[in-house]
C-alpha cells in the first residue's frame, strides 16, 4: 500500500496521502461515500478483484483513503478503521487468541479492555496474567507454554507508566509470542511502534486522531501478514467505522501535527509548573525529566502529548474532588485528546507502587497561562477549605 511514502512528512500524509481529487470532479475534500452497496454493470464486472467496491461492511472509498493515512503515518503495510476504539482492541485480540491460549497485559491498561482479557474472554477459555511490564522481566517471569501474545499500552493513559518496547518484542518474537500496542496516548507522531518490533497497533480514534470530541472510531495497523485476519474479525463481527464518522477522522487528522506541537508544549508548560507547587506531591508526565522512566521515554517517543496525572500531598478522594470542582477552565469529564482541558479526580498508582489520590488531566488548545491560573486558584480554593 506505502511504497512510495519513504520521506514523507506526517504534515504530506494528513493533508495529501491517499487522496486522488481528479477522481472526485476536483472536490479538495473527499466525498462521504454514505453508500450501503455498489452497483456494476455487468455481473462479470461485479468483482473485487476488478478493483470494484461491493458492499460497505466490507470496504468503502471513503473509509479506504484513511486506512491508507493512518497506515502511512504508522509505516504499517495495512489498516483498518472500526467503530470504535474498543472495536478495534477487541479484533485485534481475537485475530490472535483461541481457546487455551495465554495473555500477558500490562496492568494499568485502559479498563474496557482489561474486563475484555480478564472477564470476557475467559468465557472462551482465555487465561490472562497481568504485569507491572516496566521491564521485559515482567513478561518473562509470567510466560507459560501457552503464551500467545502481549498486549501493551505504552504509555498507560492514567499512571503514565512505559514499557521498554524494543526490548519486549525481541523478547516476544523469539519465542513466538504476538504482540499488540495500544498506541493512543502518543499517536504515530510521537510513537511509531511497529519500527521498534511491534505486530498490531490499534487506537482510539476517539481521542487525538479525531481530535473534536464529536466522534467515536478506532483503527488497528499491521503487516499484510496479520491484516487478513483482522479484516475478517472487522466483516464477521461487523463494527466497521461509519464512511461519515470515517469522514470526520479525516478531517481531524488534517490538524494532527499542528495540534499535537500545541498539547506538547501547554502540556510541559504545565506540568513544570504544578511539580514546583507546594500542594503537588508528584506530576507523573513522561515529558519531565523527573519521570522515572524519562530516558526511555525520550529513546521511544519523539514527543509527549497532552494527558497527564499528579498526586495531591493531602492524599484523600475528597481533596482531589475538591480540586476538580473549583475548576472553571478546565470541563469535567472523561475521554480526552480533543480540544478542550478536561480533569477528573482519580487513585493513581504511583511507581513506587504507592496508591495516591490526585488528578488526571488533558492539557486542550486553551492558553496555557489561563490553564495554569485556573489550576492554581482550584488548588488554593480546596486548600482554603481544608484538604
Ligand atoms: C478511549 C480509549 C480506548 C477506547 O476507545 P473508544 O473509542 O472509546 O472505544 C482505548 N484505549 C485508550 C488508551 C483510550 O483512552
């Protein structure tokens, strides 16, 4: 599908890639192909093969040109959307699992796909182990025979921990093992996991991808060994990404770049900021140098996005909750990587292993200094009242 993308910017991908104008009567943006079936001619031309489409459920232009950008922007050979980041996870691990196989996860995944491991495939005969994974010693020490794949999520989207994934896949891959990423929180613009050994990457394209709030879609990219299996999960089990929410994703991802510089640098701005304030106990922002795992961080990312946590040093529910509600700027709420701050009080796990209340929050396009004056006087309200 990428042969010719070798230097291509992520900018020439988001705005030009797959995209052909003169097949549309010179339209600058693709048309929304909101068509169930296609028609042919003739029976005899009614073929895939032909190059023809058929049937939406299988494949649509619309959705087609952002397969083919969001597969060039993870240099992966293939992709395809679903409706949902949990539709994409979802195919992704049952492409790959049959009944006796063995699951190692990382454990602070998002949850839906942690209940998917733990509860839901166990019904068909799943075993799952979970792992702090910091360390490629933590898959190790969990391997059985049995062992078919592990699933990561670097970095975790509330604890903000790494797994050093160079080292992980090499481990995986001699012995056989699959592995998929959860690459959401860093978007192929600050990660590209499939060049440091990973086999699946899948996404939320709910999140920064779509970057709007107004749409729910996922997507899962791969080699053309693994796409066939997962195209068959996505026509079996049938969540395909709508062409219209499909439409939205790609216009979001005309901005992807742009907006992504913007979450880096308020995000930094702000995070410096609160680990100097005397009411934070610790931010835990793979972007800080403070991070524990901040070199590694800086070995598998090429930068940092716009979601993190810290904890409070007056360590209660009430606290964090204190400080959430005498927010103004900030919305509260979950989801992120759209254009708005967000902030919930949340027990996050440090990496020390301490169990500590605080504050997850998503860094929006709003100007930093107005985030930073809103943090600070929600942080001196909640401290006024006592906590
Ligand atoms: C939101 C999210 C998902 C699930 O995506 P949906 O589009 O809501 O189904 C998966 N992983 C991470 C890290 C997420 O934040």
């Amino acid at each position: 599908m990428n042969e010719d993308i070798d230097g291509l910017s992520f900018e020439e991908i988001c705005i030009h890639w797959g995209e052909d104008p003169e097949r549309y009567m010179g339209s600058v943006v693709p048309p929304i192909f909101q068509n169930s079936l296609f028609t042919a001619p003739s029976v005899e031309a009614r073929s895939r093969k032909a190059g023809r489409y058929i049937y939406t459920r299988e494949s649509n232009p619309t959705t087609d040109i952002l397969n083919a950008k969001i597969a060039a922007l993870e240099g992966a050979e293939e992709a395809r959307c679903f409706a949902s980041g949990m539709a994409a996870i979802s195919a992704a691990v049952m492409s790959q699992l049959r009944s006796g196989d063995h699951v190692v996860c990382v454990k602070n995944v998002y949850y839906p796909a942690r209940v998917l491991l733990q509860d839901y495939l166990n019904r068909f005969g799943v075993e799952v182990s979970f792992v702090r994974g910091t360390s490629v010693e933590d898959f190790e020490q969990a391997l059985r025979p049995n062992t078919r794949l592990f699933y990561l999520e670097s970095p975790t989207s509330i604890n903000l921990w790494l797994q050093p994934l160079e080292e992980v896949c090499a481990f995986a891959r001699a012995h056989g093992i699959t592995t998929i990423i959860d690459n959401t929180w860093a978007t192929p613009v600050f990660q590209r996991p499939i060049q440091m050994g990973v086999d699946i990457v899948v996404h939320s394209a709910s999140k920064y991808l779509g970057g709007h709030s107004d749409v729910i879609a996922g997507v899962v990219c791969t080699s053309r060994q693994h796409i066939e299996a997962i195209h068959r999960e996505m026509t079996l089990i049938g969540g395909i990404l709508d062409p219209f929410a499909a439409w939205l994703i790609l216009r979001g991802l005309r901005t992807l770049p742009a907006r992504l510089r913007q979450h880096q640098q308020s995000a930094l701005r702000v995070a410096q900021w609160l680990s100097e304030h005397p009411a934070v106990h610790r931010v835990l922002y793979p972007g800080l140098p403070s991070h524990p795992q901040y070199e590694l961080a800086c070995r598998q990312m090429s930068g940092f996005s716009g979601l993190f946590s810290f904890t409070l040093k007056h360590n209660s529910r009430e606290a964090a909750v204190g400080v959430v509600d005498a927010l103004k700027t900030f919305h509260i709420g979950v989801s992120w990587g759209g254009y708005e701050s967000l902030a919930l009080p949340m027990l996050i796990e440090d990496y020390d292993g301490e169990q500590r209340w605080g504050l997850r929050v998503h860094i929006g396009l709003e100007q930093p200094e107005s985030l930073i004056a809103d943090l600070e006087q929600a942080l001196r309200h909640a401290e006024d009242k006592g906590h």
